[in-house]
C-alpha cells in the first residue's frame, strides 16, 4: 500500500558513507573497539577510516585520533564503542563535528533503566539533525559498500536481502546461518533500543536503495505501533514479531522493555500496512529469497519432478497454498511428453521420471519457461544414483538465465550433501531453492500474496467528525463524573454519528411509552438506570412486546419490583427497541497502548463468544480497508448468505467507519449485536465508555 | 492403543538373517544385480552370501551358484533382481528350496497393468508360507545385522528408527539426507507394490523388535485401510499420508495406482489407531528422533536460554503447542540465580545470558536434570563469538549421560556450521537437536501426545446387530427395488436400533393425524411420499402447528394443492414429529472405498454447512472413542454450553455407538438434525439409503 508519507531522516551517510570514524578503537583484540575496526579494515571498506582513541597513534595500520575533531576530513559515520558514561560527550563531539550519522554499540541504556542518558543523546541527534542507531546494538553492515560496522563475524555473503533485528545476539547467530545457507544479504541493521532511528525510518529509506529488494525485520516490540503503521511500504517488508502467545508477550516486555500490545492488533496493523507476517526464520528468509524473483503474470503454474512422491506433496501444499496447478491435460500431453519416457506423466505435475537426466530437465525446463500459458514454474529433484544434482541446478540456471527470468522459478531438491550443495548453487544464482517442497510452495505464495498487495486497491480514511452536539454531550456526561453512557444516550449517539439503530424510544412513564411504542412492535423493553448493569438479574428486560397492553403490565412490573431488589436504583424510565432479526455482529472500537485506536469486528453468537473469531483494524481507516476487514473473519461465509439470511455488507462497512469517529471522544465502544439484515445493519445495543 | 490382533507372518528372514541370495547377481556395475550384490558384501553383513546367476562362477569375489537349487546350505532370504518374466518361475525355485523371505526389486508388475504375474507370485507365497516385500521396490537395509539388501547409497548411519516407505525414490533421497543430519536408522524397507508385506506386517514385527525404536512410514495410499487400522501398535508409530488434498489424492491414484480416499478418514483412522500422523519429513524425522528419548513424566518445562529472542519464540511455540512452562518465580530464582550473571533472568525461559559458557549451560542443565519438579528440558544456544557450540553440545551431553537420561531434553541450537556440528553431535548422542526452535518443541510434544496415546483407556467395539425385524424390515424394502426409505420407515428403524426420536406419527387420513398428534404440540407436518424428494418445494412442510384446527388446514391444503404441483407423485399419508429445542447435531454413516463404513459427526447448522466441520471414526469403535470423535470437531465447546443450550453428551455417545448396528445393512445413514438437550439426543429427520 502506498501511503502519503514524506521520509525525511537522512541515512545517507549509514549507506552511502566515506569516510567512518571508529570511537573506541583499541589494538586489543578482546575489545569490541578492535573487533568492529577490525571488521570495518577487513570487510574492504574502500573510504577513509579513522581510529579514534586517545592514546594510540595507529591501530591495525591506520592513523588514529585522540578524538573525532582531529580528524582533517569530513566523517559521514561514527561507531562509538566507548563505555557508556562518556558516550553523551562524544555525542557532542560529533555534533560539532558535524558527524550526521551514528550507530552506537555501547549499552548501559534504556535496557538498563537508564533513560536520562539516553534521552540526552537522543536531544544532541535531534537538535543537530543527527540520525543515530542504537544504543546498545551488535553495529550494522552494508555488503553494497563492502562496509562491516559490526563486531559479529566477517564473513557474509552479499545480497539484496535487508535485516533488521532488534536483537543483536540473533543477528550474529542468523549471520552465520545466512551463511550456511548460501543467503546473501545486503545489509543488517541491529536496531537495539532504538532510541532514534527504528523500522520505519529504515523501510523508508531502503525504498529507495536500488541494492535492496527486500527487507527482513526482526521484532520482539514497537516504541510507536502507530509510527510504525504509518511506514511507507513501496519493497517487500517481511516481519517476523514475536511474543505471538500471551506468554512469549510477558517474555518479550521482559527480555526487550518495550510494551508488547496484543498480537492481533499487530497482525491486523501488518495487513493494513501490507507487510508480510512470517511466523519462523525459515519462512522469513525463505520468503525474502523469493523477492529475487520477477513476480508471476498469471495464476497458472506447472510442477516438474522426477519422483511421483515428491510431486504429489507439491500438489498438497500447493492446493492448501491456493496455488493453481496448470490443469489441461491435451496441452501438457502434447507439449511435454517429448521430454520423458512413456512412462512419464504429463498431467501436471509433469513427472518426468527418475531416469530424467540433464537433458529431460533442461527440455521441461524450457517449455515451462517458454510458454506463454505458464505464469509460475516448481522444479522438483529427488536425489538418484544415477544424476548428480549439481548439474541438474546448472542446467535450470542456465535455462532461466537464457530466457531472461521472465517468471518466476522455485526449487525444491531432497537428497544429501550432492543436493544441498545444488541448493547453494541455485541459491547464489538467485533461483529460491529448498530442501522441502512445503518451503517452495511457500515462496511462490508469498509472491503472489505480494503482488495482490501491490495491485489492492488504495484505501482512504474518512475525515469526518463526531458532530459538535456528540462532542457536547460526552464532554457533558464527563463532567457528571460518569464514564458509562446510558443505552438510551450511547443510542443517540451512535444514530447522530450515523450508526442506524432499530426503532426506539426513551419513555419516564407508562403512557409515554405506549404513546412512543405505537409502529415499533413487537418490541424489547428495558429498565433505564444509570445503577443497574446487569438488568436481566432484576427483571429489568422484556423481550417480545406485541401490544400496548404489554407494556402497561411489564413497565408497572418493573417499576414495582425493581425497587426491591435494587433499593437504592434511580429508575429514570424505560428504554423500547424494536426487536430485529437477522445476521449478528459485534463490532467494538477500543484503545491499544501500541497503536491507539483499533476497532473490532466479528460474528454474534457463537463465533465471538466460543470461537473467539474476531479480526482489528487500527483507525483510522476507510470503506476499502473495512471490507477487508469483514473478509478476514474465519466465519465471514456467513455474511454472504445462511439459511435465508443474508447480511448488509455496505451498512456494516459504513458502520465501521462511522464508528471512528468517536475516536478520540471515548474509551471504548461495544456494539452488540448490530443485526444486519436485508435492510441495513442496526446496533441494537451499544455500550460506550467515555 | 493395544488391540487383540495376531501377527503371524515371519519376517525373520528379512531381519534375522544367515544367509542371502542375490538372484541375478551381476559383474556389471551398471546393473541392479551388481549394484545389490555389491552393498550387501561392502555393507558388512556377516554370515552367507549367495550370488546366483546363470553365466558367472565367482562375482565381487564371491562363489556364484547357476540357481538357488544349487545352493549348498539354506538361503533365509532371497532378493530377486531379474526381469519380470522370468520372476514368477524363480518364485518357485525359492518356494522348493524353502526360501521363506523374498524382496522382488523387479518392477513390471501391478504398477504397469500386470497384474497376472503379481497375482501367480503372491499365490506361490502364500502356498508355500513366504513372506515377501515388493515387487518394484529399492530394497531394504536392516542396519543391526549391517545388511544393506539395497541398490540404494552404501552409507548410512545406524540408529533405531525404522522408515518404511512407498515409494523407492524417495527412499533413496531421503537415505542421503539421514546421512547429512546425523539421523541414524534401524531399517528401511521399499514397500513397493505390497503385493505382500504391508505396512501392518512391519509395525508388528517392529513391535518385537528391541532394534526399533520407532516406525516412519511414507504412505501414498492403502490397499486394504481396515487391515492396516487393526495393525497392533506397541512402538510409536509415525505416518506421512501424502495426497491431502483433493487433487493430491488424485495425482498419488495416478502414481500409485492406490486407491486414495477420503483424506478425512485416513486421519480418522490413525487417530483411532494411535498412529501420529506427520505433515512433512522434517516433522516425521523430526519427531521419530525424540523418541530416543524418556516419556516425560509430567508437564512442567523449564527452557534455557543464552538469548533473549530465542527465548520468547520458544515461549511462543511452547504456549501454541499447549506445553506448559514451568511457572514458580520465586523456586527458579532461588536454583537458578547462581548459573547466570545479574543481568541474566530467572524466570523461565532461564536467560544464563550471551556471555554463558560451558560451565553456565553445565550447572542450569544440571538443575534442570536433577530437579524432580522440572519433567522437560529445551535446550537453547544462540551462536556466539566467545562460546563455541561443540563445546556447549558436549556438556549437554555430558551432564544428560551422567543423570542416566530421566527425563525428556530437547535442543535448538540457531548458528552457522559450528552449530551445525554441535547439532549433529547431539544427535549422534540422542538429544534430538534441531537448527529451530519450532521443531525442538514439536518434538517434545510428540512425546507427550504419545504418552497419551499409551495411556488412553482402551476402547471396546460394542458387538450388538440391528434387530431381526430391522433386518427383514430392510429386506423388504430393498426387495420392493426401493433404497432410499421413507421418512417414517427411517425413523422406525432408527428407534428399533436405539436412536431416540422425538414423539412422532405417521398418519393417512386428517382424522388419524388428529388422533395421533395429541400430547404432540406443537409438531412439525410433512407430506409422506415416495416420490416427492424435496418436499418444501411443494409446499409439503409445516412447522409450528399447535392445535387440532392447525392440522386440518394444513392436511386438507397439503392434499390439495401438492397433486396440482406433481401430479404423479403418491401420497402416503403426512409425518407428524414433535419440535424440539436444543443443541443441532449431525450423525452420518456412509461406506468409505478404503476403510468400509465410516461414521460421522458434526455440528449442525453453520458448523456443518459453512465450516465443514465434522469428524469421522472407522466402524465399529465403542464409547470411549465416540467421545474422542465428538471432542475432535473444531465447535465442541458449543456442546458443553451455549445460551443456556447444553448437549447431552452420553445420548450422542449412544446413538454414535448405536447407528453401526446397521453398518452390514444400509450404503448411508444422514441423521441431520439430531437435537441434544437436558433430556437426550432425539433424532429428528433420518435418511437411509440401503
């Protein structure tokens, strides 16, 4: 989704550096101070580096300064390393120095409690326009730059893969996987407590860094959910945030400080803002390899295999995924049998069987490519005696490179170390390949899931605001000292912010109500108390009222024996709704201590209350936006039709909207049920907490 | 789940072998007969080896017989490797020199149409009391005896896994990735075409077999599911069913030549088995390597960490998983405080901090170890620059040798190839140690769901027929040339069969109904006919009737109105059944290709219709698995409770119990809606289809 958002934090001289000064630089090897100039010397940054540390005269053969003011030229970047007590002056230093760009490893911070610091150095950045990672972070690299400004290891292999983590000790550990696993990255941000420069500001700027072609974030919290929500996504952004689990939440407050809101809310603020949720490293770098990849043209994907096996997995996880395999078995027959032995099968999966060699795979290989009526294409290998995988994953490069990597490819190879070593090889060519087909079908969902986010049509939060006699009337309510509404007030309100109701009326006496009842039957009638909460408990709920006569029985029922049960009650009358039947829903709006505002949406009834199937969205947000909302309930079949019932969905999306109006008046907002029905959707009941 | 069942076949031959034949033992390392040969003498297998071929007299350095007549001493195991026609009449040179084992890696059988020769093979055999496995497999490996009867790798380490699987190529890929994970085996066995040997002939020898601690079988289909869903299970044993999905059963039809069913029912029946059913090979493997290990003998888990982030995703996973972490801040604190730093955490997961070593890892796990309120260990390390993994697996190791292993461990270890070392080292040790930490808990998981299985109450078939007078009553019907009963012919069998109905009638004139509807009130009217299937198209329903008048108006307009709207159609008479309120269930019982009669239960409403949520049990199954089929829907909360609506639980059990009296005699059974209230479950409406 693209948003309006304008990036102004200059990370120039992070990405496009010069010159680094090294604050801290010790010929000590078990200093950090030594190891990230070590790094920085070792990785082959070909810019001007500059030691600074005030007793050497040269460290690892290069000049050192006593301190950044020293050093003759311009510095782009400084990385301090020095103890934490002395980290505000050097700060300064650099200030003046007109350093504009700082990674800070040194911790001793916020993680420690100790805020003031931080707050200073925070203050220096701002008030010289300094951009700053850190405190407390393992240091970042930036392959395109040959710069490593970490202490973690020197070896990496170069990609346009983006990491951002915000632990540091994952990241070291992940740099050696990534390793490993033949994954190439283009740079790796360790975020610590991000005091000043965070997810967004590193989204925002690698948007425009054509060395970049996704970016990979680690997260255990947010400082701002709603800073990060409004981030500006124009490249993949994959998220793998942990603390799902109500558990792992209180082991992540614990472990990073940062508040860890509600784990639907984060979901549904990922969707919103069209980022990618990954729930494992695995499926995070398996995804973030795919972005390699050009994304697919058209739904229809082919599956070539040497193994029966191994295909009919494909098949499994591709129809689980909502992949669509190529089905039309004349054209597969016809194109693809000449790649295999009669005893192939050319329905798709195309198995050209466990004899296939070099050739029999280049040629499957090639139509796949080649034909226009094939958008996406799996190449599966099952490890033989009688073909060495390295060849089969030449051939496949050499074909796609051949014709241009017009679509994408993805491989998955089962066997031992011949085939892992098949994998790297196709991995540093830039063709996504795993060593399970679940891994593969992955990566070529999420390209489609991708592209659907490209091409969804962009959403427009409404403007409008609850009506000056809404805000009157809650500022009213507020200096009564009470909180709850009354049905009857949180009724109003809903209609004036242009929430329908049914039918209903406020009544203090009897004949009012049978006057205010007339057209409304059969209708719901209810105690109005601002002491009583759970009205049914003193028989203060009548549900079914046919007729006038009805009325006068139950108002002077209720009115006599309400009393008794609740002496100290103040009856202020009754409240008359007319009973409605159709679809229900529940839709809520409440604040969230990471994003503000959220709204919630569900079904009535057993959905919500045993299912627990409800899905947010963060306000504000717009018609196109609530629809999708509406669609991510699991019972959101429901809506479209059920024994002759059929939901509203235009008035519900209105509804969702028109809530967020009340925003920034109350703290919570129930409405349950709104009953839609061929007619509208209606909230029978609202209850609002100012 | 122990079952009665006896096994029988002798496979002794295969797994406890002094002598083995290789027919068509060849010189040409091209061949399959040399290839075999070859891996059996190189695999180190001790006692004799026959090759038997025509031509030669001596290959690969052993003596060659022309035919196993020749032979001088007995051959406990013959391994056919010559072509098809020429199989059936070495089947019978076996037979005569009482070979009582033979693998035929021979394909050209049933695979590809011939079916004869398959059938003329499994003839000999099951004259002559053989077993054999195949035909049109790789082979098998037994590696206790170091006999690799295969034409599969020659390496491959030894351990206690058996893995038992369809399809041979994919045995031989996965032969070389055991390899390079350090996942040792037991056995494998090329099932092949299972003319003979099955699945349930290996799981109950493996059941005698202190070899074997746990069966992996890859299933691409079943040939008999009822002969394999009475296999005795003894040993955990794990299933990886491919062809879930609709068009993956499809495309496994078409490899296996299998008949695939309904992938619902497979799942069924390995729950009703107690097989655990794996969804990738990683999870298969996964789990089968945790079986190495002790059943936990209860459920506090106690997680140690060096890393924060690990830390909280383990949490994640622990809490999804339903793993119950240890929870008792004040005890952690007090045991664990003395392994960490003062930054490092107590509470669990139990953070020793980056800086943790060997001696830190030591003494948590030794607590850990030793504590009788600890029952789980997970086992993190996050790669560092100042630890090396090797030596923190080592330790691990160490401290769980010296404990004697009592209880559970599980490891991730997230890194690069240091920690990919220390991985495989722990594995070759038998911790199960995984490069995630979603795998490390869903291992231990399985172990606890094993342990379950071990404990559950055992189930008992209940042993009833349907009543004579159903039978005949059946026998009538299909004799007339109808099959689908009518309504009051159902319902009258449902309560012959002990399915309680609500009070109904069937009545043939306006003055019958009357008669029989007193005490009814209110009931629902329904036009009997054998003609009219959709019954409230021709205005043939009537709900909500209360009173005598009620129904002479309705009879009286049914008999009218419904011959202009089919005039052909007979009318019998109406159905009058009472209206009952409670909890909509569905009971259904069909014939499933595979697995015979199945039945089925379900949630009515929009559970069954919009979530397709039911579940299904193999007939005949008793009480207690009735109860685990109504615990296995996703809404079966709705059953203990819903707006004051409660089901009757044990009335559903019964009904589930009852309706398999008539499995032998009807093809369908829809009891759609069974409603369950306070007084029982009444089945309202009953389709049969005999």
């Amino acid at each position: 989704m693209k948003k309006q958002a304008v990036y102004s934090k200059n990370l120039e001289g992070f990405f496009n550096t010069k010159s680094v000064a090294v604050i801290g630089a010790s010929a000590n090897p078990s200093k950090i101070g030594y190891q990230i100039l070590n790094n920085v010397i070792a990785g082959g940054f070909e810019g001007a580096i500059y030691p600074i540390n005030p007793k050497d005269d040269e460290i690892l053969g290069k000049k050192s300064y006593k301190s950044v003011s020293d050093v003759p030229g311009d510095i782009d970047l400084a990385v301090i390393t020095i103890p934490a007590p002395f980290v505000v002056a050097t700060m300064e230093e650099c200030a003046k120095k007109k350093v504009k760009n700082v990674a800070i490893i040194t911790s001793g911070f916020a993680e420690v409690g100790n805020h003031a610091d931080e707050e200073k150095i925070k203050k220096i950045a701002d008030e010289n326009k300094m951009a700053f990672i850190g405190p407390n972070i393992l240091g970042f690299l930036y392959t395109p730059l040959k710069l490593n400004a970490s202490f973690g290891p020197q070896d990496i292999l170069s990609g346009k893969i983006a990491f951002v983590s915000q632990s540091g000790a994952l990241a070291i550990a992940l740099m050696g996987w990534t390793v490993m696993e033949s994954i190439g990255l283009g740079s790796l941000v360790s975020l610590g407590n991000k005091a000043d420069v965070d997810e967004k500001d590193l989204i925002e700027h690698f948007n425009n860094d054509d060395n970049i072609d996704v970016v990979l974030i680690y997260m255990e919290g947010l400082k701002d959910g709603r800073k990060f929500l409004n981030t500006e996504i124009k490249k993949p952004v994959i998220v793998l945030k942990v603390g799902r689990s109500q558990r792992g939440a209180k082991a992540a407050a614990s472990h990073t400080g940062s508040l860890a809101g509600a784990d639907g809310i984060f979901d549904a603020a990922f969707k919103q803002m069209g980022a990618l949720r990954a729930s494992s490293f695995t499926d995070a770098f398996g995804w973030a390899r795919a972005f390699a990849l050009p994304l697919p043209q058209g739904e229809e994907t082919i599956v070539i295999t040497n193994g029966g096996g191994i295909g009919v997995s494909t098949t499994d996880a591709c129809e689980e995924a909502g992949i669509q395999l190529l089905e039309d078995v004349a054209w597969t027959e016809e194109k693809f049998r000449k790649t295999m032995p009669d005893f192939g099968s050319t329905k798709n999966p195309i198995d050209i069987t466990g004899g296939a060699g070099v050739e029999g795979y280049r040629k499957a290989i090639r139509i796949s490519l080649e034909e226009d009526k094939i958008h996406c294409v799996i190449v599966l290998y099952c490890e033989t005696a009688v073909t060495d995988p390295l060849d089969i994953a030449k051939a496949v490069a050499e074909e796609y490179r051949t014709v241009e990597r017009n679509k994408p490819i993805v491989a998955a190879f089962v066997g031992g170390e011949r085939s892992r070593s098949a994998l790297h090889f196709l991995s540093q060519n830039n063709i996504p390949a795993y060593d399970s087909v679940d891994q593969a079908v992955s990566a070529l969902k999420i390209l489609h899931t991708w592209k659907d986010i490209c091409n969804r049509p962009k959403d427009v939060p409404g403007q409008e605001k609850a009506p000056q006699e809404v805000v009157d009337m809650i500022n009213k309510i507020k200096k009564e000292g009470r909180s709850l509404l009354l049905e009857h007030e949180a009724r109003e309100i809903m209609e004036k912010c242009g929430v329908p109701t049914p039918k209903w009326a406020f009544a203090r006496t009897v004949e009012e109500a049978i006057e205010k009842a007339e057209g409304m039957y059969p209708l719901a009638m209810k105690i109005a108390s601002p002491d009583i909460i759970h009205k049914t408990d003193v028989g203060g709920v009548a549900l079914n009222i046919s007729d006038a006569e009805e009325i006068r029985v139950k108002f002077n029922s209720m009115m006599t024996n309400i009393p008794k049960l609740a002496p100290n009650a103040q009856l202020l009358g009754v409240n008359m709704i007319q009973m409605t039947k159709g679809i229900e829903c529940i839709i809520g709006m409440s604040i969230d201590p990471q994003f503000g505002p959220v709204v919630m949406f569900g079904l009535g009834g057993v959905f919500v209350e045993l299912m627990k199937d409800v899905s947010f969205r963060v306000v504000p947000f717009g018609k196109i936006e609530a629809e999708r909302l509406i669609a991510s309930i699991k019972g959101q079949k429901v809506l479209n039709g059920f024994r002759g019932m059929k939901a509203h969905k235009e008035s519900i999306i209105q509804t969702l909207c028109s809530v967020q109006k009340l925003a920034p008046l109350v703290k919570e907002i129930d409405i349950n049920p709104l009953i839609s029905n061929d007619e509208g959707s209606f909230a029978v009941d609202a209850r609002i907490i100012v």
